[in-house]
C-alpha cells in the first residue's frame, strides 16, 4: 500500500492550503477554497442535509431563503426543484475533487502519479488527510465529506483509493503491538426514544457480525463477545475487571447515535438532536456546545444518552479500534474544536483507529457493511481494507457507501495492521527471538511516527505568521529531530544483534 498524505491547513474560513507532507513520488502543494458557498454564505450546512438523507428530495428540509436555489445551481436538486438530480453525489464529488486537488497544481501532480504508481503495483493508495486540532477555530474543513472524492470519471473510493483521516495534536500518537488473535467486544443496546425518531433495532447486525467472524473464530483468530446488557455500568465493570491479557482489543458499538445538545440543568437533562436549538426546549435554560452521544440503555431498560467525552474515559488502553455502527458517530460540524464528535473524542482518549458513521445509515447497509468488513479483517488484512470492501457491500451505486469514515492515528504504511502474521512477516527467517522482533516493529513504527510529525510541523511553519508560533514549531523540530536520533540507534543496536 503506498501513502500519500496530504496536510490540510485553513488559512481562513474559506481558503486552504494543502501540502503533500509524505509522498512516494515527490512533494506537492496548492492553495485552494472551500466549495459549496453562495457568495458570502456558507452553504455547508445545506450540503450536509442532502447527504444525511436517504436520497428522496423533501421540500420543507430545505426553508432557507435561496436555498433550494442555490441546490440547482451546484447541480443537486433538478430545476423543477422537485427531486435530486440523478448524479447530484457525481456532483458534489467532483467539487471535493476540484478544491483539494486544483488544475494545474504541484499537489495534483504528485496524487496522479502516486494513484497510477499504485495501480501498476496493483496495490492501494492511502491518502491521509491530516487536520490540525485547532483547525476548526479557523476553519470547518474536517466536516467535508472528502470520501465522496470524484475526478470527473469515477468516485475514487471505487477505483484503488482509500482514505483515512488524521487528527494532529501534540500527544504522541498511540503505540499497539500487532496480535496473533484478538478479542471484539459487541456492545448491542436495544433502546429506543420514539420522541427523537429512534425505534428499536433489531439483531441484524449482530448476526451479520457474527457470519463475518465465523471463518476466523473456527481458525482460532478472533474471538467474539457480546456485553451481557449494554449499559454503561456493566461496560465499565466488564472493562475494569478483565486481565490485560483478556482486554478485547476491538469495540464494536451496534446502536443508534446522536450529535446534538443535552441540557446542563441536573434536574432536565434534555436531548436536544442538531445544533441549531439554543436554549432547552422543556427548561429554556441556555445549551452547551453539541457532541456526540451513543443511546446505550440503563438499568431498566430505557435510553441513557452517553457523551463522547463519557465513553472515552473509560476505556483502558490495550483498544486499539472501536466501531461504531451508529447513525452520526462520526459527524463533528459546530463549535471550535474538532474534538466534539464521538469518533474524534476517542481519538483525543488515545484510541489507535475508529471507524464511524459521518451521517445516519440505514440498518441494512450497516449490516451488509459490518459482515464484510470483520470478514476481511478476519483474513488479516489492513484496516483500510476491511473498511473499503466493507463500503462495496453497501452497494456503490446507492447513497450510503460513503457514509463510514476511519480515523487513524496510528501510523503505518498498511493502513492499520492489526495483525502480527502480516505486520511481522518479513521478520520470520531472522535469528531475533520473539521479542527482539517485536521491539523491532515497535521502534520502526515509532521512528515511522516521528517522522511524519517532523514533516507536519515543518510544514505548519511554512506557512505560519506569526513569530511566537514560528519559535514554538522551531523547537518542536529539534525536540523530534533528537527524538529520531535516539530511536533511530536503539533500531541499530537490534539490527546489529540479527547480523
């Protein structure tokens, strides 16, 4: 699988720059704006509307002043402004396409050189987008949905593309050391709150889940529980009391999820879905900002709203990838951090990948999603992978494909190599014990890491302004570049003892 990524800088709310910081066939950059504005407003909001349905144009979703309009004139709504037009996800794709990638750029260069190496070597490409946590202060480019990237031929998620996102902040990015078997945790709510349209769901997935898994269980690769009753309560006994050798080392949430606001008054605490709603509707007290929630059960049953924030802190380390089959699990779209939403929150907890839903999916396609997805990933293959063929079952010619996201900050070539039998296979004719191995990976996966963040933040200061910063990011570099050295013969030391 060859990289390329791109680092996504906001310049202001509506320019960009973007800077290959890690490329296999040379450097490459470009300035470009955010689409979808009409004049002065942004339309993004619109847009995200349109993707969040299920593709049957409504009328009365779209009531703002030249809303509808503007639809027409992006080529998303038919002129009688009476349905979608039929190639509005084409549409918006090749937007996507145009902004990240503008015509006659250094950086679109280097993608079509990088896409057409990767298809002579019959491999992928991964294009990793990286946005900086403090981005949204400045800009909301991480709410794009740049999965549905389209060049004017295909939807490139369809052809050899795939794509992960990259949250940078300071924390060094989590280490896991690849398994010979793993453990996945199925957390399966069955609540219901009918007053925000969340009906019961049934044990589909569970079962898809389980046919994905099949073949690896019966070759004693994975093993597959299931939380007895899916409160937060019993989660948090069942993590707390478990041995590091037991911790699963995969969550899957298979629920509903909301992004939206919940009243801060102890004795109201109502849900408020959206962001738009500014004081409670039962108690009018002021709402905070919006994140997200995963509707898990309580004692008796009923629905019990878990922040993003609630669940992060709980989980131990030793998880190296949650799932979450939830409607919104991945949308972050107000506010100034990027952090808001429950797949970023758990990736600010030190989560290594999540894969989440950037909008509400219907239960088939999550099920017909889930089932491929453990299967591939059952025959070891990256995560990248899984998640890509998983999206084919959803059907690429529906409206749901592009709705899964991952967030990868655990950073490797392969694209989230879970596995030991793959990640260790070029090491097995070495004279290295087991765990000379093993500190080999881990210090060429740091050093790998460490690496990437020196190309990140000498490409932050490309472009920074103001002094202090510059000064900030200057010391960065040496901190990292003395880091390099110290890993960079701690690897020797090992290498010298398989000579």
């Amino acid at each position: 699988m060859k990289l390329l990524e791109v680092y996504l800088l906001p310049l202001d709310e509506r320019r960009f720059k973007a800077i290959a910081t890690h490329s296999p066939t040379g450097d490459g950059e470009a300035e470009s704006c955010l689409p979808f504005w009409d004049g002065e407003q942004d339309r993004r909001s619109t847009l995200i509307k349109v993707l969040e349905g299920s593709g049957v144009f409504r009328a009365e979703h779209f009531p703002r002043p030249g809303e509808q309009a503007w639809m027409v004139e992006a080529g998303i709504l038919n002129a009688d402004q009476q349905s979608f037009h039929p190639s509005y996800l084409e549409q918006i794709g090749q937007a996507l396409y145009t902004a990240l990638f503008p015509s006659n750029s250094s950086l679109k260069s280097a993608f079509q050189t990088a896409l057409r190496l990767a298809e002579q070597e019959g491999t992928e490409l991964h294009l990793r987008l990286k946005f900086s946590a403090d981005s949204a202060a400045r800009s909301r480019l991480a709410d794009y949905p740049w999965e549905l990237l389209h060049d004017g031929q295909r939807f490139l998620q369809h052809r050899q593309l795939v794509i992960s996102r990259y949250i940078a902040y300071e924390a060094l990015p989590p280490a896991f050391s690849p398994q010979t078997r793993l453990r996945v945790l199925l957390i399966s709510p069955r609540a219901e709150d009918t007053a925000q349209g969340l009906v019961k769901l049934s044990d589909a997935e569970q079962q898809a889940i389980r046919m994905g898994l099949s073949k690896a269980e019966a070759e004693g690769l994975v093993t597959l529980e299931q939380l007895p009753k899916a409160t937060l309560r019993i989660l948090s006994a069942n993590l707390s009391q478990r041995a590091e050798a037991d911790m699963p080392q995969v969550l899957h949430f298979d629920g509903h999820g909301l992004f939206g606001k919940r009243c801060a008054n102890p004795q109201c605490g109502q849900i408020h879905a959206g962001i738009r709603v500014d004081r409670c509707r039962i108690c009018a007290q002021p709402l905070p900002e919006p994140t997200g929630f995963l509707l898990f059960e309580d004692e008796q049953g009923a629905p019990d709203y878990v922040s993003a924030a609630s669940l992060a802190a709980l989980l131990p380390k030793g998880v190296a990838l949650v799932v979450l089959s939830a409607c919104q699990s991945g949308m972050a779209v107000a506010g100034e951090s990027v952090f808001n939403g429950t797949a970023q929150q758990l990736i600010d907890a030190r989560v290594p990948a999540v894969v989440a839903m950037q909008y509400a999916v219907g239960v088939d396609a999550a099920s017909q999603f889930a089932e491929q997805f453990y299967r591939v990933l059952g025959q070891q293959k990256p995560l990248l992978t899984a998640l890509n063929e998983g999206r084919k079952w959803m059907g690429v010619d529906g409206n749901q494909w592009y709705r899964p996201v991952l967030y990868l900050r655990w950073l490797d070539n392969q694209g989230g190599q879970l596995f030991m039998e793959t990640a260790i296979a070029g090491l097995r004719q070495s004279n290295l014990s087991r765990f000379q191995r093993l500190e080999m990976e881990r210090l060429q996966v740091e050093l790998q890491d460490l690496e990437q963040d020196y190309e990140s933040v000498k490409a932050q200061l490309r472009v920074e302004l103001d002094g202090s910063t510059q000064n900030k990011l200057k010391r960065q570099i040496d901190q990292i570049g003395q880091q390099m050295d110290t890993t960079e013969q701690q690897l020797s030391r090992v290498k010298q003892q398989d000579e």
